[in-house]
C-alpha cells in the first residue's frame, strides 16, 4: 500500500489571461499523492482535472498561465525549476498518457521509433538497444504482432492499439509518477477494462504511483485507492474509493453517481446535476408493464424499416498481381424497426454499426439485400430519390464540431438546411423557428449568433440535435452521440432525446459501444460482432439474461462501481 508522499501540490492556483484581465481555473487546491498509491481525480469537462495533470507536467503556456503555491515532487518544488530540469523529469521521472493519443502522436513517424526516441533521449541507449527495449515493452503492453507494430504509422493500427502504444512510451524509463489522462475515453468498454487491467498490473509490477483522471467515477472505482472529486476548479471531496461510493458527502458527488443509467432498473428520465442541485427531480422506473404495455402498441403496427440479408463489402488492394481481400463489414443482417421504437445497436469498433448505418442512409452502397423504408427499396433509388429522402432520414453526429462549419454562425448553419429543403416562407421564418428550437433544446437566443468554437461539447451536441430535429424527420441515426461527454451532460441529451422522441414521434436507431446506455435508451437490442448479428430481442431481457458469449463479455466488460 501507499508510502511516504512522492508528490505535494499544496495551495495550487492557476489562472489564464493578461495581467489586469486574469481569469482564475484552479482554486487553492491541495492534495498529496504517495508512493505506490493510486489517486483518481473525478469531475466534469472544465473541472480542472487536465489543468493541474499540465500544471504538474509543466506544459502549461508560459505567456497565459499564471502559476502560484507549491508542486513538490521529490522536494523539488517544480513550479520553480529551470525548464532544462524540467524537460530532465518529464517524460523520465513523471510520464504522462494522453487522453487522445491520435492526437499525441505523430502521424508521420512510425510507431516504434517514437517511443525508440524517448528511450535513447533519457536512457541514452544506442538505436538497436532501444529498438530492442521497445519491441519489450510492446510485448509488456500486450500489443500483437510487436515487430509489425513498431514499424506501422499510427493511423494504421487501432484507438486502442494507439492507446498501448502510448502506455509503452510512457512506461519506458520506468517513472515514479504516472498521469493517466482521460485515458480510455470513447473507447469500446471491453478494450476500456483491457486497457485499465493492464495499467493497474503495471502499476502492481513497477510500484509505481499514478494519478487517474476521468469523467467516470464508476471507472475510477476499478483502479484507485483514494479518490478526489473536483468542481469548478475546486476540490470539493476527498476519501477513499469506498468512502465515495457509499458515503457520498457532496451533493456534486452524488450527482456524478446518480447520473449514469441504472444497470438494473430503468427511469423514465436520468437524474441531472441541475435537477439534484435544485431538489426538482424525483425518480419515476417504468414498470415491466407498462414497457409490455409499450412494446404491444410498437409492435401492432407495420414496420417503419425493413432490412434483409444485408451485405456491405469493401475490397482491398494486396498488390499488382495478388487477390484482392475481401472484408464483410456487414454480413447478412436482417432486421426491422417500428415507428415509435428505439432500436439499440451495439458491438465493438469494426463489428460493423457505423456501416450498417451508412448503409441504411444510403451513404454507402450495399453489395447485396433489401433496405424498405415505408415499404420503398432504398437500394433501387436515384440519387435524386435519395435526396428527397434526406429530410426523412436523419443522422446525428458522434462529433458535432467537425459536422458544422467552423466558418458559419449557428443560426447560418440550421437556417441553411432549411433553405436547401424549403422549409419555411422566408428566412426571418426560418430565423424565427430556429431561435425557437434552440429553447427547445435547452439554449437562448444568444446561440444563434455564436460559431462553433465559442460552444462546449454539450452544447455542440445540442446543435447537432436541433439541426435534426429542424427537418421533421421520421427515422433519426444516433451514430455514438453521446459516447465523449461528460457523464452528466450525457444524461441531459439523453434525456432530451427522449423528450424529442415523445414530442416529436420519432423512430431512433440508437448506435454506440456502450451497453449501459443502449439498455437505457432502447426498447429492441441489436448485439453486432465482426459485421453479423449476435443476438436481437428486449433490451432488458437480453441484459439480464444473454444469450451470447460475446454480449456477456460486454456486459461484464461495464464499470459497475463498488
């Protein structure tokens, strides 16, 4: 267990900004890390989590951030040492996983000479011994095919291929402090507990002590010892991982625990910060009848979606004169939804959702069976059919930024859809139900005018909502609309998409990795595995009793807490 303290950050303030203009992040905040120990950090996005995980590493901007109290790490206050010392420590002494490692790496240099480098930089091995000690140390991560991943580029192997590939880099010189930053964020819940198995068996190998950030408190549960939850730049709870859990003292905390779907019983809505804040929620299960109740007026009318003997194939190049390779992405899937239903979708990345969706919305083509949508064969349509059916069939976006123009203002950006598909008289028409629906989904009228770097994740999604809801549509795609927010922003667009469906009448195809959400927000279960269907039925039924092997590696693969 912990030993003395090998970390001390004692009346840490951060601010960003000029001089007579500084905005403080980080309040006065103190916390010690001992050896051996691991410390998860919990809060939501803007928390200051990765605020201090930088301040400690000492990548913060010098120009903006303003730096006060004390970092002690082995009696080295690092908020004072010459950056050639610093540079000594970080990546030695102090490494660091980043949350997302496409990003952190560097797509024109190979996998393996990238961690190569820092081993020869602090180790001061020579390139064959360092080559030789990474090959290891891929082994030590799990990483298949060692050889062949140190010389592929990052944008060949898999998020969590990647993801081990950084565990490797920053393993390598054996540091006494690890910062795991968001570290398994969107990925499938069964790479998730590989990922978090491994770090804890290094942990357990190295004696290492290491700092834990995320979003989740039940993930944080599956590694720390200690836990501190942090709000608004603030600490506002400390204990141990059991303490938590089961003696919550904070309303924030509580409400961090509140917020995630309940495995075992589903409400008619997911309790919010906001809403336990102000004492305005009150938990209402749906009952087995009235979900009976629910499912015989669904399924008493004529499917809204047909889908049979589905087949996407795509063909890879193997060479000039070799065969090409055929990879079944979706394998003879049939299936149907009805008006009214949220059918859940969910598998692993590469079981093929994402394409069965694209396939559906004509995105991509299939190679071979039948999509009905109202009785209509999608497959034989024109392009200009297809087009007319756009405003019908809707998509919602796993991430909204890269889906809305950074160059227009959000009002522009819902307006031009409208126009596109003549909705409306005229454009103060469209204006005026634009302002409208942003009320609808929880924004004022101010948002009309902003551009989408000016909006949180939240409230990105919120867009991406609003400009689907803004066509009527009859068939809405959630392609893993939820998978990278913070675990109580996730419940309100949760939430709001059950509130649109109600008020709407609109059919979803709910697509993620994530069960515990799917089960949630489902009433039919669609399980995916290598482009086939696992198994399809009741999405509580198949919870409590699966059928497959592979949907109760999913489920058992889901952080449940303590």
């Amino acid at each position: 267990m912990a030993g003395k303290s090998i970390l001390d950050i004692d009346n840490l303030k951060i601010s960003f900004g000029k001089k007579k203009e500084l905005i403080e992040v980080i309040h006065s905040i103190s916390f010690t890390i001992s050896e051996n120990e691991v410390l998860g950090i919990v809060g939501e996005s803007g928390s200051g989590k990765s605020v201090t995980s930088m301040a400690i590493m000492g990548l913060l901007p010098k120009k903006s951030a303003k730096i006060t109290g004390d970092i002690i790490f082995e009696e080295k206050n690092l908020v004072h040492v010459k950056p050639k010392e610093l540079r000594g420590i970080r990546g030695n002494e102090i490494a660091m996983i980043f949350q997302e490692p496409m990003s952190a790496l560097n797509p024109s240099l190979r996998c393996g000479f990238q961690v190569s480098e820092i081993l020869q930089h602090h180790l001061k091995l020579n390139p064959s011994e360092a080559k030789k000690e990474t090959l290891q140390l891929f082994e030590k991560v799990k990483l298949p095919r060692p050889k062949e991943m140190y010389n592929s580029y990052p944008h060949q192997i898999s998020g969590g291929q990647m993801q081990r590939v950084m565990i490797a880099m920053a393993i390598g010189c054996k540091p006494k402090l690890l910062i795991a930053d968001e570290p398994t964020t969107a990925l499938d819940v069964t790479v998730q507990k590989e990922i978090l198995e491994l770090l804890r068996s290094l942990q357990k190998e190295t004696k290492m002590s290491m700092l834990f950030i995320s979003h989740d408190l039940s993930l944080v549960s599956e590694i720390a010892d200690r836990v501190i939850v942090m709000y608004q730049g603030n600490i506002v709870e400390e204990g141990t991982v059991f303490q938590i859990f089961k003696t919550p003292r904070h309303k924030y905390t509580k409400a961090l625990l509140a917020s995630r779907p309940n495995l075992d019983s589903r409400l008619e809505k997911l309790p919010t910060i906001a809403s336990l804040a102000d004492n305005s929620f009150s938990p209402k299960e749906v009952t087995a009848q009235q979900r009976a109740l629910r499912h015989k007026n669904i399924y008493t009318r004529i499917p809204l979606l047909e889908v049979k003997n589905l087949n996407k194939e795509y063909y890879s190049n193997a060479g000039l004169f070799k065969r090409k390779h055929v990879v079944r992405a979706v394998n003879d899937v049939s299936f149907s939804v009805f008006e009214g239903e949220t059918l859940g979708l969910v598998g692993e990345s590469g079981c093929g959702k994402s394409t069965l969706g694209k396939t559906i919305l004509q995105l991509e083509p299939a190679t071979k069976g039948s999509i009905k949508y109202k009785g209509r064969e999608l497959t034989k349509l024109s392009i200009k059919q297809i087009r007319s059916l756009r405003k019908d069939i809707q998509l919602i976006f796993q991430d909204p930024y890269s889906s809305l123009n950074p160059r227009l203002t959000i009002g522009n950006a819902l307006i031009e859809p409208m126009q596109v598909h003549g909705i409306e008289k005229n454009n103060k028409a469209r204006k005026r139900k634009v302002i409208e629906l942003l009320e609808r989904v929880g924004l004022d009228e101010s948002y009309f005018y902003r551009y989408p770097h000016e909006l949180s994740g939240g409230q990105r999604q919120r867009i991406g909502v609003a400009r689907t809801v803004i066509m009527s549509p009859k068939l809405v795609i959630c392609d893993e609309s939820v998978s990278a927010l913070d675990i109580s922003v996730q419940a309100q667009v949760l939430n709001l998409l059950n509130e649109l469906k109600d008020d709407f009448g609109f059919t979803y195809i709910f697509i993620s990795h994530d069960l515990a959400v799917v089960k949630y927000m489902s009433d039919q279960l669609l399980v995916m595995n290598n482009g086939s269907i696992e198994e399809i039925g009741d999405a509580d039924e198949i919870y409590a009793n699966p059928s497959s092997v592979y949907t109760k590696k999913l489920i058992d693969a889901i952080p449940k807490g303590i």
